[in-house]
C-alpha cells in the first residue's frame, strides 16, 4: 500500500450517531490537505498583544496567565500573528498535555513565540476538530514522528512532520452532530464548575462572619440562639491540647526496619490535604511492627487533628476512622481537651485569619515551615462549646454538599473523557 493510501485509509469510531451508522467510514488524510500553516511574522511591530497556550485553558492573553508581560513591547518584532479562529501547537508537554496542546484561538488576533506551530484550516466551521485536539487520539502520532534527542519536557517535531499528521474527515454533518454534542457537555461541565466555585465562596464569606475579626472577640454573625452568649474567650493554640504527637525525623530505616509488609497508611505532609488523605499522593505503608515501634504506644483515634507543619504548610484533616495509622513526615497531630469540638477548630484552622496568622510565624520562602516553638505562642478565640458545635454543624454540612458536588464534576469529566474515546476513532483502529 503506498504512503499516500496509509494516510487516506478508513476509520470508523466505536460509538456513530444513528443516522451515521450506515454511512461510509472516516476518510483520514494528512493535516496538510485540510490547512494550512500560518508564519506571518510581526515585522511591523502592529499587534502588540500576546498570547499563549495553556494545557489548561487554552489560548489566553499572555498578562491573564501570567499577571505581567513576559514579553515586552518591541521584542515581538519575530513572533507569529496568530488570527481568530487559528489553531497553536505548543510543543511543552505536561502531566495533562502528553505531547503539547493543541488549542484554537478564540479571544482575538494577537501574536506567539515562534517556538508555536500555527495552522489554518480551509474551512470555517472548525468545532469538531476543536473538540478532536482535546483526546488523544492524535498523540501517538506525535510521538511517532517527533525526535528521540527531544527535550524531556518539550517534544521536538519538524513543521513538516507535524503538518502530515493523520486526521480523521467524517462528513460535515457528523462533525457538526459530534461537536455539538460535546459542546453541550462542555456547557454542563463549565455550569458545574461555576457552581462548585460558588458553593466555595459562600463558604469562605460564611467563614469570615461567623467568626471575629482580628483583635475582635465576637463575630459578625450569630446564630440567634447564641446571640446574648458571651464572647468568645482568647486562647493560646496549644492550650487547646491535651497532648501533641510529634514523630517528625522518625524513619523505618533508623528504627531497623523497612516500608511494607502491611496495610497501615503512613500521613505525611504528602497526602495530608485539607478534609481528606489524598490517596493518589504518596502513601508508605507499614507493618504492624512498624507502627508499634515508630508510634510508641501511641494512637491516632477518630477525629484527631493532623496538622503540616511545613512544605505545604497548614493543611488538617480529622482523622477518619478507627484503623491504625503511621504519623509520618513533616506533620504533628493533636488530641483536644474536652472543652473542644474538634471539628470546629478543623474549620477554625481552615479559616483565612488562622493561615494568615501562621503565614506570619513561618519562616523559608520556597518551602515555608513553622515550628511547635512558634505555634505556643500563637492566640485564638473561641465560643463555649455548644456555640463551637453549632458552627462546626453548619460548615460541615456545606462542606458535605461542595464535596458532592465536586464529585458530580469530576464524573462529569471522566463521562466527556469515555465518550471522546467512543466518538473518534482510536489510533490503533
């Protein structure tokens, strides 16, 4: 079979529309029969406005992504006029770009780094390959064709092989009914987004009212049960602690031991996030010796308080449940008088006067870190512990609901994801 009947072969996706089904199969031609590549320089100086290529986001402004002009007026003189509705390869790969993004500019004429590839396609309507560039499909080419002596983080592709990238061409009306279809779920994924973001900020509001301002000792807003209760009564951090555990520099090497050889997860500043144990992080786990040696009689119970000290610094979660767990790098843990509901001051060390507090008491600038020394000295405020509780309900229950709704996006996502694998055709097809 010749060169040019490879790239013309025929492909039909695992999943078509009804009316599609008995049509003929995908045509796939090169990049090159269908657009072409745009290097019109700014020699001029005209456009002034620069654009990038998120993995993220797309194209965006240069100053939106970057808070600041990364390229200055008069060095743009040799970048690429991009114009509405181009499309930019950016060859910088990441852990959600493989093998660099592909994104259609659909904010405005502006201008790119020569390091961009920029095409045009031949016709105008150009959504469905809009949606095509953000699976996967087209990777395995990319990967074929670019240069072994690449850059780890950026892939090294000649224009020309880039540009006879195999692309599939179903008719104009299965492009449209595909695009729209993904459009549409596009709509729903942004719409829970937003909602998500909301949930977040009415929280974060919440939270700046229900509790005092600095150097104040009643807040803004009071649950009406509570609104001829006393004020709330200053205290130092720790002398909310009964006891405080503290293993940081403990390892299984210097206790004779090894990681292994059982399921007992090990915290660390690593998988310790705010409200839950990031599993997908890094998660030692040990044996049953381990955990007796390193936590010396010692346990964690439901709903202690894990806390990181440095690098990230002042993330927490409630302990979970009852099983046994390692108190590992970078975290101590605290178990609370009775006097305190554990699951308000959860919420209090979540609030963004406490992170600005020990922000303020921390020290290193890259990795910031505080110490017990340093956290002895820092003062809080809090209510009785019925007025404690109260809070701790309603913060609660909003984050149960911004967690369920967090998990509605994500499925949202992976659904868009399954669906994309079904519509195109995979490379191997």
């Amino acid at each position: 079979m010749s060169m040019a009947k490879q790239r013309e072969k025929a492909e039909v996706p695992r999943l078509r529309f009804p009316e599609f089904r008995s049509m003929d199969a995908w045509r796939k031609v090169p990049l090159e029969r269908i657009a072409e590549r745009t290097s019109t320089k700014n020699s001029d100086g005209r456009v002034t406005r620069v654009l990038t290529n998120s993995a993220e986001f797309g194209v965006l402004d240069q100053r939106d992504y970057f808070d600041k002009d990364i390229a200055t007026v008069g060095k743009v003189d040799g970048y690429y006029v991009v114009g509405k509705g181009d499309y930019v390869y950016n060859p910088r790969t990441s852990a959600i770009a493989p093998v660099g993004p592909i994104s259609r500019n659909n904010i405005g004429e502006g201008v790119m780094s020569p390091l961009y590839t920029v095409f045009r396609f031949s016709e105008d309507q150009t959504d469905f390959y809009e949606h095509y560039f953000r699976s996967s499909g087209w990777h395995s080419y990319l990967r074929s064709a670019a240069s072994t002596g690449a850059r780890h983080d950026r892939m090294s592709i000649t224009t020309g092989a880039f540009m006879r990238m195999p692309m599939p061409v179903p008719s104009r009306n299965e492009q449209q009914k595909i695009a729209d279809c993904l459009t549409s779920l596009d709509q729903v994924i942004a719409a829970q987004g937003r909602k998500v973001e909301a949930l977040k900020a009415h929280k974060r509001g919440l939270m700046q009212q229900l509790f005092p301002r600095e150097g104040e000792t009643r807040p803004r807003l009071r649950f009406p049960e509570f609104r001829d209760a006393p004020e709330w009564r200053t205290r130092r951090f720790f002398d909310l602690f009964r006891d405080v555990l503290d293993f940081r520099g403990r390892t299984p090497k210097k206790l004779g031991m090894e990681w292994g050889g059982g399921d007992i997860i090990s915290l660390s500043a690593n998988n310790v996030k705010n409200g839950f144990i990031d599993y997908s992080a890094e998660c030692y786990l040990a044996s049953d010796e381990l955990h007796s040696r390193w936590m010396a009689g010692a346990n964690l119970e439901k709903d202690d308080i894990v806390f990181t000290m440095e690098a990230p610094l002042g993330k927490a979660l409630l302990i979970p449940d009852q099983r046994k767990y390692v108190l590992s790098q970078r975290v101590v843990a605290f178990k609370t008088k009775p006097d305190v509901v554990n699951a308000f001051l959860i919420q209090l060390i979540w609030s963004d006067g406490f992170q600005r507090a020990i922000d303020l008491l921390s020290t290193g600038s890259t990795a910031k870190g505080v110490s017990q020394k340093s956290l002895q000295g820092l003062v809080v405020s809090l209510p009785e512990k019925d007025e404690q509780q109260r809070i701790a309900d309603c913060l609660s229950s909003l984050d149960t609901q911004i967690t369920a709704e967090t998990h509605q996006l994500a499925a949202l996502k992976t659904h868009k994801q399954g669906l994309m694998q079904q519509l195109f055709p995979a490379p191997e097809e």
